[in-house]
C-alpha cells in the first residue's frame, strides 16, 4: 500500500510538472516531445517539417490542424534523415518501447525557421493526432545547440496530414 | 488540503497494473549509452587492462560524446592507468574529470595510491597548477562574398562543459552573432566553426565584418581566446566584382584594425595552425536531433 501510496504521489507531482518548459543550454542538443500516454497508444509515426519565415508564423494557428492544408510546398525545407533520405516532410515510425525515442534530421543551414512535429495515427490512411510547434532561431552547421520544444498539443483533427514531397 | 487530498485518492484508486508507472529513462538518456564505456568496464573487471585503455580511448575519439560520458571515460582512464602503473595519464585523465566535476568525490572502496593521487590534484586545482586551455587559431582572410567561410582551430586541454566560438557582426551592427566551434571526428583537438554565407552577402560595395574567438566554461569564464568585443579583428568582404583572392590584404584598412597586429599583440593562445576554407557548395546542412518522449499520464 505504502508504495501504491508513493508511486501516485510522484504521478500527482509528474502530471503537476506537465507543461513546464525549460532551457537546457547545456546538453549536447535537441528537442522534446511531449505525448500523453492515451494518445501514444494510437501514435503510428512522426512527421516532421520545417518551414521557412518562422517569425512570421503563428504557433496557434499552425497547431489547430494538419500542416498540409495550411502551406504550400515552397514554404517547407528539404530535410534529409540518418539515412540520406531525402524529403519536404520526414516520417519516423514510432517506437516507444523505452519511453523515448531519438530522431535526427538535417535542416539547410540557415535562421529564422519553424520547426512542427505532426504526430499520426497508425490507422491506414494515417489521422492527425496533434502537433509541436516551435521556432528555430538558427541553424548552423554540425550539431545545434539546445532548444526544447512546446509539449505536444492533442488536438485530433479530421484531416489528411500528408505532405507533397 | 482538501484538494491534495482528493488527488492522492482519486490516484490511489487507479489500479495498479503490470506495467511501472514511470517507464526506465532510455539508456541514452542518462548520457551513459556508449557502447565503449560498457565494454570498457567489462574488460576492467577482467583484468584487460590494455585492452580497456584502448577501448577507452576509443570512447573519446568518438564524434558527439556527451559531458557525462566524458566524465566516465575519464574516470576509467584514470583507474585503468593506474593499475597500469602511468600516473601521468592517470593524472591528466583525472584532471579533466575534475574540470567537468569539480565536486566528484571517489568512491570510499577505491585503491588508497588511488584516493591519494585524486586528492593531490584536487590540490592542484584548488592552487591553479592546470594547464590552461590553448586555442591555435588564424585569422580569417578576406573571404569570397556570398560563400560560407569555414574556420578550423586547434584547442588544447579543453575542459569539460567549455564551448569555443566564434563571435562577429558586421561593423556598425550593436551585437555579435556566434557559431560554435564542433570537434571533428577522429581528432580530438580539432576544431572547425562555419559562418554562414547569407551572414557574408555580395553587395555592391564592400563591407567590414569584425570578429573574435573564445573558448569559455560553463560560467561564461574565458578561458582562451583571440580578439575580444572591445578589439576583434577584421576582415572585409568585397564586392563580388572586385572580390580578390582571399589572401589579399586592404591597404585602405587602418592599422590598428590589422589582425596580423592583434595575433602578436593581443591573443592568448600563440602559434599553432588553423585553416580557413571557403566551402564551394552553400548548400550546408545542419543537424537537429530530436527527442520524442512519453510522459506516462
């Protein structure tokens, strides 16, 4: 009973802590995504994008629904991933065993970016589940410093998330 | 109170299923994912411990090591060359684990020659008999306008938790931009920083761009650098019809804007070799790893 008694009180004080952000210059680099545990049993793979004129752009806005039907093509970077595999919209399978998982993905050197993470359903054809928006200052050459990411915001919507290559 | 309460209650009602409510971290989340420092410790325990050293040296030479597995690199470097009977490498690795963790503290159970070298560099530390950082860098020729310009510099004994960068902004401009300075892979002590190109425009008439290199600690402390805020160098970008070739020096720029002046006069790390290229592709990339993280709810 005791540890029953522990293990919900450390869930109170997690669930309290959701939301919060933090800076961590000091690692090494990257970006969290927050999920809730409901919503990861139904994620099937992450999308993720990068557009251009991140200032101009409204976090809000780009986050009540799926990227495609909101910018055109021109607007997106080309991305690569690990495997040089190269597109305007990068899908990472899920795979959450662990808890977390490590994407990585080569954006143009440049600033002033918008860096959205779609998160899909593993339903054929895929739904979008929600999405992490965030502003990319820069990015230089190698490894970037540290920016952590808006948590995730549930927000399923009736759309078709699929992005022109 | 009350609602505390009716938390902590409408918690303990949720069943408890097989599952832990807090997943394990991912192993390379708590920075000790390297392959080498496993294999490391298991030919430690074997008794391997050529084997161990090198495999440690192994771990260091890998590209993206992260502070804290530096830290236990270092730390298997010491014991290893200890029970190899190299003090001098003992000690160096001793001091770089001292520099990321002023505070570590060997476990009680260690060798006593052991605690007693550990205890003697912390000593050292305290009296500042390290060595310092040393950064060998050149100064930037006048690059090609609308191309990036790569610089490489070499740093020695950098600490733990430091960051070298390259600081400029175009004269006139109130603040300076940086870029940091990456170790390339395979070689410890090299380093290279990249401005990029839409930082170096062709415009119709030439313009200065003033710069400085510094290599600071986790406290923002300088530990090495060349030029400064207050007297960086210069170098000047030129129309793209006039552009000369990148070791061309300005007549026009004043004296004491000359960098070859502030290399003899002002940089704290003297000698040594760097060099600038200037990348022929603008299509550079960098890389953004993300982590995707579940929190349990």
């Amino acid at each position: 009973m005791s540890k029953r008694l522990f293990l919900s009180a450390a869930l109170c004080l997690g669930l309290a802590a959701c939301g919060s952000e933090s800076l961590d210059e000091g690692a090494n680099l990257g970006m969290e995504l927050r999920v809730s545990a409901s919503a990861a049993s139904q994620l099937g793979a992450f999308q993720v994008v990068v557009l251009k004129d991140g200032s101009r752009r409204s976090c809000a806005d780009l986050q009540r629904t799926c990227l495609a039907g909101q910018v055109t093509s021109d607007a997106l970077l080309m991305l690569t991933n690990g495997a040089g595999h190269q597109a305007r919209a990068l899908r990472f399978p899920v795979n959450l065993e662990s808890a977390s998982q490590a994407l990585e993905v080569d954006v143009p050197v440049g600033r002033d970016y918008a860096l959205v993470i779609e998160a899909l359903s593993s339903d054929s054809p895929p739904r979008f589940l929600g999405s992490s928006c965030n502003y990319l200052r820069e990015v230089n050459a190698g490894r970037n410093a540290t920016l952590v990411a808006a948590p995730l915001t549930l927000a399923a919507q009736d759309c078709d998330p699929t992005l022109a290559p | 109170m009350r609602v505390g309460v009716c938390i902590l209650g409408v918690a303990l009602a949720v069943p408890s299923s097989a599952r832990p409510l807090f997943p394990p971290p991912h192993f390379s989340q708590i920075g000790l994912a390297s392959p080498e420092i496993a294999q490391a410790r298991a030919q430690l325990d074997a008794g391997e411990f050529e084997a161990a050293l090198k495999t440690v040296q192994a771990g260091l030479d890998a590209p993206d090591v992260t502070d804290d597995q530096l830290v236990e690199l270092y730390r298997l470097q010491g014991l290893t060359a200890l029970y190899l009977g190299d003090e001098t490498l003992a000690r160096a690795a001793y001091e770089k684990l001292l520099q990321a963790r002023p505070d570590f503290e060997l476990a009680r159970s260690a060798p006593p020659k052991i605690r007693a070298l550990f205890a003697k560099l912390k000593e050292d530390i305290k009296s500042r008999r390290l060595r310092p950082v040393t950064l060998e860098v050149d100064p930037i020729p006048d690059p090609t306008p609308g191309e990036p310009v790569v610089v490489t510099a070499t740093i020695q004994d950098m600490a733990l938790g430091a960051r070298a960068r390259l600081f400029y902004r175009r004269v006139g401009a109130q603040g300076f931009n940086s870029v940091d300075f990456s170790r390339e892979r395979g070689a410890p002590e090299h380093y290279r920083a990249t401005v990029p190109a839409y930082e170096l425009p062709a415009e119709p008439t030439s313009y200065e761009v003033e710069y400085y290199f510094e290599v600071a600690d986790a406290a923002q402390r300088r530990l090495a650098g060349r030029g400064d805020s207050y007297q960086p160098l210069v170098f000047q970008v030129m129309p793209r019809a006039v552009a000369a070739p990148a070791v061309a020096e300005d007549t026009s720029r004043p004296w004491y804007k000359s960098p070859w002046l502030w290399v003899a006069v002002g940089a704290v790390a003297i000698g040594g070799t760097a060099g600038v290229v200037a990348l022929s592709s603008s299509g550079e990339r960098g890389r953004v790893p993300i982590t995707v993280r579940v929190d349990p709810q």
